[in-house]
C-alpha cells in the first residue's frame, strides 16, 4: 500500500489511534454563547470521524466564564456539562476514532467585549497588539486558583469520555505567555530564569495527572518559535520539549507562532511555504521520545506520508484540510485521492467568518458548518433543473441539486467552466487555488451533469427548454467608470491581463487596491512588466484577510508604487489625472488596468423572474461578493429545489 505509514496504528501512552490522521484543535463557533456543545458542534465533529480521522482534537476549552477568547468559546468547568461532552465522544467513538480536549486560558490574546466584561489577565501588564487591552498581571493566589480550574476541568473530560488531554502551551495564549520572555516580566518564583517561567505549567501538569491518573494521555501543544522581535527561537525550545518529556507529557504538538508573528505561518495561507515546520519538528522528533504531531500548510496525503517516511514526526496534523474534505481519510484508504476536494488555504471562511462574529466555513466545502441541514436524507421528488452560468455557484448548484435527486443541465455562455475564479488562480500566492476548479469540474463529471458550453441563454430557448426550476448564477461583470477616455486603447480591465488576453507593459497603473487590484499588481510586478503603480481611493489597499501584510511586502520587494487618497478625474493621453487629497495631480501611464469592483450581470434574471415563479439567483448575479458567497449560495440554491 503507498499509504503505509498514515494507515499504520500507533499509541500515544495507553490509547491506540487507528491511522495518523489528525485534526488539530481549530476554532468553529458552532457553541452557543455560553459555551455549551450544540448538535451543529457535534455533527460537525461526527463527519471528521465518519470520515477517516484517526485522532480529533476539540478547539480550546476554557476552565472558568471567563477564560475565553472568542464568541462562542467552549467552556467545562461545571458537572451539568458533562452529558453533552459525553454525547460527543461517544458520537467520534463511534466511528472508531479518538477525542483528545484542548484545555486553555487566553491570557492577553482576549477582551472584554468576549470575555463577560472582564479585564483579561496575563503574566505581566503587557498588553496584546492585536487586542488592545491591558492585562490584569496574575497575583500568586490566582495563579494557584487557575492551576484548581485546569484540574477540575481535567477531571470532567474525563468524566467526559475524552480519550486525552492536550495542554495549550502555544500561540501567545496565557500559558504561552509565562514560559516567554516576551511577555513574562515577572520578578517572583513565575518570572525570571527558566525554571521559574515553566512553573506554572509544572503545577498544572501535576494539578491535572492528579485527576486522571498515570494511564491516561496528556500531551502538549507548542510553538517552535514565535517570530517577533524578542520571541522564543528552537534553542530554547528545545529546552521546554525535554523539560515536558521528563515531567511526564506523553505527546506534542509542534505549531508555530503567535498573534503578532511577523511571518504568516501561524496561520497557513498561500504565502507560506507547505509543511513550514517540518524541519524544526524534525529537530524535535529526534530529540525526545514521545510522540510528535506536526502542521502547518499539509494539505495533502501524499505530503502527509512523506513527512511520515522522513521521520519528522508520527502523526500529521491536517486542520483545514479537513475542513474542506472530512473524508480525505477515507478516499485515501481507497485510492481515490483524486477525488479529494483539497484545501486551497483562502481563509476566506475558516478565519474571516470567525472574526465577522459567524460560525466556521469553508470556501471550497459549502456543507462544513451546516452539517445539521444539508443531510442529503429528504425523499424528494426528481425535477428537471436548469443552472445557468458556469462559475463556482452554478456549479455548486448543479453538484447539490444532483445529488439531492434531481436531473440537471447547466448552460455556461464561454467555453470553460470556472466563470470570474478562473482568473483568480493566476496572480502570485494563488497557484492552490486551482484545485478548486479541478474538484469542481471532476465532480460535474462523476455526476454526469449535462453541462452544455457555448450556450447563450435567451428567454426563448429557457422557456423551451421548460425546467421545473432554473437557477441563474450569471455573475457580475467588471465596473467601467463613466469618466472622459475611459474608452481609450490602453484601458483594460484586470480580468484580460491576469488571463493573457491583453498583455501590457511599460508605467502601467492600476485604478483600485482591493483584492483584484493588488493581486494584478504582483501578478505584472512578478512577470517584471514595467513599473506598477497602485491608485486607491481609500486610506490603504487591502488585499484580503491575512493576504494584505504579505502583499506590501512583496510590493516593497518589487518596487510596486501605492498611492492612496488617489480618487482619479478622468483619463488623457498617457496620463491618469486623479484628485490626490484636494490637490490635482497627473499620473504618467502606459497601460492602465481597471480593478473597480464588479456590478450583478442581473438582465437576464430581472427578465425571468417577471415571468416566472421557478426562477432563483445565487451568487453575484444578487449582488457581486466573493468566492466564499458564491459558492454557499450556489450550494444552497441547488439543495433547496
């Protein structure tokens, strides 16, 4: 089998897990706002587990009201929990799969508007970056009432049915905070030399073994370094890893950063290197001899098994990857990885729905946090159903429509599916994003979709055609100003130069700094066509959540000009004349590439829906949004006929 390693069982302390597939502790908001478990919390843990996983690991749980650090935030601290946490384990055991908890107190990496009011705390009155506030610095007496919280919340995963336990040592979070000297400041027993810094986690370790006994695993997780200006680096990781073994945690988990990291791999997006701490935990692996679990940018199995092979660690975390696919485990198994609806690690929706107060979601798996409605168990009645347009939403709508039931055709005007994403792929740091065109489009064919391309779609033939139900996902079309020389030779919009239909070069300027704007600008600045210049209108470009910091730093890497405040006038021989903070300025231009939003491509649907009641609308041709939108409401549209 050339699967060998991640289907070979192996134990952390007493417990056996089936495969070396696990999903690390990620953040859903799928709780309610007390923090109890919900049926969304637990179905959406259930298709991990249905799916393959070998070891699951819950987001992180707080030990008292107030230890949390985002909406939503799981908690166990009290008895009456413990019946919904035993309906969820005994939900993963299932399927034959293992539960560790992930236990945790936010530290400084909070605030009040999350926190019930309460001032955060942290080793020392350092305040977060991110966050803002001032910390409350930890007496004595509450650090021993915190080292209480993390045993009792200890005994009730347990009590739970959790088949272990991981201590959150990483990130930033509080725990993270003492054993740095970025954030510890202390001058008692918990500050100072390293022995003093790692007492608390000493205490705890002790406080929570107490509760569970020798048998049962507890394992930590861990930053390799953090990246900031007076972070931890691996020398003395190395000395935290050997200190843990040797107190008696039967596991790590190896991650990487904190909030503020200057590098992105905290979090992995496209600008960060696959299996980023690969090396690193290698270092580790080697160096003690309990089990090891690594992630960071695996998304696939190939990569999982190889990492495996070189011995880096013994288990792979893959977290978003099984966001977009819970079921990679199980097409695995059966050879059938090209059916594996891969990550593209957008963010979009696992990290930018979190910070807009929603539940997790995800860009590529439209079902992931709606796992209580989209059950494909209704007896529906076969319709005949015509999606038109063949972008990400129409094709979600033909992909959920089939399999609710239902025959579908999908008309698309051009020659390829893929609609406004296929330009999306070709800009730097996007390459990834291909493979979500790839499973879409396999999955029209395993489907066998009646998809038709070059078909113009009239009120006529829609109407001889005669569907039970048409679905117009039509998309939008890119803006076009109605300012003086918009229509001279050398005005293009972003979509036919990121495709190669209209290449250009020379003092090429972009009229927008948002997504579509600043990815056309490193796609030229990248290829070395000329000097870009970036006219946005606004105070600063934004490229995207997690994509902006990363962005400016290839613009400065390439020489690319931003100028903000630029609201431009009109457009004149080679020039883009802009009102530059009330002053008139002009803009010396080549080539000049449109990137000014899009607006719905609604004619056709405005038409329908004035004569018929089967008519529906997903995606931009609503109103124009992004990828994330348009595919949950292609996806939505489909199932619901």
């Amino acid at each position: 089998m050339f699967f060998q390693k991640l289907f070979t069982s192996y134990k952390i302390n007493q417990c056996e897990i089936k495969n070396r597939f696990v999903v690390p502790a990620m953040v859903t908001n799928l709780c309610d706002e007390d923090g109890n478990i919900t049926e969304a919390f637990i179905k959406y843990h259930e298709a991990k587990a249905r799916g393959g996983f070998g070891l699951i690991i819950t987001e992180d749980y707080g030990v008292d009201p107030h230890g949390v650090g985002y909406q939503n935030c799981i908690r166990l601290y009290d008895e009456s929990q413990v019946p919904a946490n035993k309906k969820l384990t005994d939900t993963v055991h299932m399927y034959g799969a293992k539960m560790f908890a992930q236990v945790f107190h936010p530290g400084r990496q909070t605030n009040s508007n999350v926190n019930g009011g309460v001032q955060p705390v942290a080793a020392s009155k350092i305040p977060d970056a991110f966050n803002k506030e001032i910390p409350h610095e930890l007496t004595i007496n509450e650090i021993h009432e915190l080292v209480a919280e993390f045993a009792n919340t200890a005994c009730l995963m347990k009590k739970s049915g959790f088949d272990g336990i991981e201590l959150h040592l990483a990130h930033g979070y509080l725990l993270a905070g003492f054993l740095s000297t970025r954030q510890n400041r202390r001058t008692d027993e918990y500050g100072g030399c390293f022995e003093n810094r790692i007492r608390i986690v000493d205490e705890i370790y002790q406080a929570m073994r107490s509760q569970v006994g020798a048998d049962f695993p507890l394992t930590a997780r861990i930053s390799l370094t953090e990246d900031t200006v007076d972070g931890r680096q691996m020398q003395e990781t190395m000395m935290i890893v050997k200190h843990l073994e040797k107190l008696g945690f039967n596991g790590l988990n190896l991650s990487n950063g904190e909030y503020t990291s200057y590098a992105p791999e905290l979090i992995s997006s496209t600008f960060t290197p696959k299996g980023y701490n690969i090396e690193n935990a290698k270092r580790v692996h080697d160096f003690v001899n309990i089990p090891t679990i690594v992630a960071n940018g695996i998304n696939d199995p190939a990569m999982a098994e190889t990492v495996l092979e070189q011995g880096a660690c013994d288990f792979v975390g893959m977290a978003r990857a099984s966001l977009a696919d819970p079921n990679m485990p199980r097409k695995t198994a059966r050879g059938q990885v090209g059916d594996i609806n891969y990550c593209i690690r957008c963010l979009q929706g696992c990290e930018g729905s979190l910070l807009e107060g929603k539940h997790v979601r995800c860009l590529v798996n439209p079902e992931l946090g709606h796992e209580t409605k989209y059950t494909f168990d209704e007896h529906v009645s076969p319709k005949d159903v015509l999606v038109i347009g063949g972008g990400p939403a129409g094709m979600e709508a033909a992909i959920a429509a089939t399999r609710q039931g239902h025959n579908v055709t999908l008309w698309e005007q051009s020659g390829e599916l893929g609609g406004e994403f296929i330009s999306a792929i070709y800009p730097p740091a996007k390459g990834e994003y291909a493979n979500f065109l790839v499973f879409l489009k396999h999955q029209m064919q395993v489907l066998n979709i009646n998809v038709v391309l070059h078909q113009i779609a009239t009120i006529e033939n829609i109407k001889k055609f005669n569907a039970d139900k048409v679905i117009v996902a039509t998309g939008g079309n890119p803006n076009k100003p109605h300012l003086k020389g918009i229509e001279a030779d050398n005005i293009h919009f972003a979509n036919d130069v990121l495709l190669g239909r209209e290449p250009i070069s020379g003092k090429i300027v972009i009229v927008g700094g948002g997504e579509v704007g600043t990815e056309t600008a490193m796609y030229l600045a990248d290829a070395e066509r000329g000097q870009v210049t970036i006219l946005e209108m606004t105070a600063d470009i934004d490229a995207g959540l997690l994509r902006t910091v990363p962005t400016k730093r290839f613009f400065r890497d390439h020489e690319v000009e931003i100028v903000t405040h630029a609201k431009v006038k009109e457009f004149k021989n080679n020039e883009v004349v802009i009102d530059h903070g009330g002053h008139e300025e002009n803009v010396s231009a080549d080539e000049i590439v449109l990137a000014m939003g899009y607006h719905a491509d609604n004619s056709l649907l405005q038409e329908l829906q004035s004569e018929f009641d089967n008519v529906v609308a997903a995606g931009d041709v609503v109103e124009p949004t992004n990828a994330l939108e348009a595919s949950t409401a292609g996806f939505k549209a489909g199932y619901y006929i």
